[in-house]
C-alpha cells in the first residue's frame, strides 16, 4: 500500500478488500490527476521495457484506463496492457484507423457505427447499429468493427463518455438471411475479445432489437466468449419496443424505434467527425 501513498494518495480515500486491490472514490480533479500519476508510477516500475514506454502516454489517455476500471489501479494497469496487446496482435485492425479509410468511411456513412445526439437519462452515450444499412458486399464486418474503435476513440475523449460509459442498440429489423453468412465467427469473437477485454470504455447495455431466429443462431456462437456481467447487460427485446423504451426512454429515441425524435440520419455522426477533424487540423 505504501507505494500508492508515496504518489500522494492520501490514506482515508484508499480502499482495500480481499484481492489486494487499491480503490479510489469521491474523485475530483485533483484525485484524477492524482489517479493519473499513481498510474504513470505503476507503468514506470514495470520490468518490462515496452510497458514502461505506455507511461509516456499522456494525461487524458491514461484517464481513459482509470474510468474504464473505475479507478481500480491494479486492474486499470492491466487493462492498458491488455489493450497494447490487443493491438500488437492485431495490427490489421488498427492499421489506418481515422476517416482517411475508405472502408470505415464507407461503414459510417451507413450509420455503423451511429451516434444519438441526446444522453440517455442515466447520462450514458447512446451508439446505434442498424443491421439493414450494411452493405456487406461493399465492406466487411470487420470494417464495421474498425469503425466502432475508430469512433470509441473519439467518443472517449470526452469525460463524460469515460465517467457514464455507453448503451448499445443494434436494430436487425429486416435483416436478411444472406446478410447473416457475412457475420463471421472468427471476427466476431475478435470483436468481442477486443470490446469486452481490451478497449478503454464501459458498456452499461447491449440491447437487440428486431432479430430474425437465424441472427440468434448466429450470435450463438458467441455466447461461450462472454464474461457473465456482459451476458447480464445483453437484452433481447425482439420486435417488443415497449421493454427497450423500459431501458432507454422513447424522448431521446428516434421514430424508427418507436422514439419521440425525427428519424435518424445514418450519416450525421460521419458529419459530426468530420467537423471534429477540421477544427482539430
């Protein structure tokens, strides 16, 4: 414990239970930056070189990790190794990750990933993924999957997206079968892996709506590869609108799934990046 306190954590905020692990709470701004330094120390004094090199990250990446693992140090460090990792076995995945790809173009432009412009009540940034739009003799689902990290890493920029985390709705109303043998096992099982185990963001819940039995056999598949709080954050509403509405209100919604706001415009987040991008450049 004495290592944490020597980065400054002062001993009344330090919580210790069975597994030995090192909890923050009541975070300010100045616990963050506190956090943030705790965090850079454990990376230093790693033995290994390549994870010592990830304390050079900078302030507000580190912040990612500690959100993610709400501020547990010890599991916010591991995450970030995980997430490096990840990523050095997966450089195809990462390669050319920003709007300068044609493929994550290409998937943003059909609203996979979209983005609503309202917080749901609880606060939690809400992703949309209309299974229809996606044209998969165009780009693959592993483009999809490039998309969803390249607009994660953009989404966790914000502090509020990082403190709240996410809701995820995948609408697969109308979803053909032959759009079905392009959801491949082997990519989603690197999706899951990559979201569940490695990525920097909390998924607060995953809801279905509109799915034929055949995308239920294919998700299937799947199933043995999550952890059981994920499984607990799944929920399957069918064409049953009302219990979705029960999870994330109809106010902030739009009217293709029974919401009270005008139909959404699968582009308009492409549109809001490419904002993002040119204030930035």
């Amino acid at each position: 414990m004495a290592e944490y306190i020597d980065y400054g954590w002062r001993n009344g905020d330090i919580i210790s239970n069975d597994f030995n692990k090192t909890h923050y709470k009541n975070i300010t701004s100045a616990d963050r930056d506190i956090a943030i330094n705790a965090l850079r120390g454990l990376l230093k004094k790693s033995e290994d070189y390549e994870i010592r090199n990830y304390a050079e990250q900078d302030d507000k990446t580190l912040q990612k990790f500690l959100f993610a693992r709400k501020f547990v140090l010890e599991d916010s460090f591991e995450l970030i190794k995980s997430y490096y990792a990840y990523r050095k076995r997966n450089p195809d995945i990462f390669r050319g990750l920003s709007l300068e790809s044609s493929d994550i173009r290409k998937a943003l432009e059909n609203g996979l990933p979209g983005v609503l412009k309202d917080k749901d009540r609880k606060g939690r940034c809400v992703l949309l993924l209309t299974g229809n739009n996606w044209d998969c003799t165009s780009y693959s689902l592993l483009s999809i999957y490039r998309a969803m990290l390249f607009s994660l890493e953009q989404l966790t920029n914000e502090m509020h997206n990082q403190a709240n985390g996410f809701v995820v709705i995948v609408d697969w109303t109308e979803f053909s079968y032959k759009q079905t043998l392009c959801l491949k096992p082997a990519v989603l099982r690197l999706m899951i892996e990559g979201l569940q185990d490695c990525f920097p963001a909390r998924f607060k819940g995953i809801h279905f709506i509109g799915q034929p039995w055949y995308v239920d056999a294919a998700l299937a598949v799947t199933k043995p590869f999550l952890k059981e709080e994920i499984k607990e954050r799944i929920f399957s509403h069918g064409n049953n609108l009302s219990t979705l509405h029960e999870e994330v209100h109809k106010d902030i919604l739009p009217a293709e799934l029974g919401g009270e706001k005008p139909s959404y415009n699968p582009g308009s987040f492409l549109e809001l990046l490419e904002e993002k991008n040119k204030i930035n450049s």
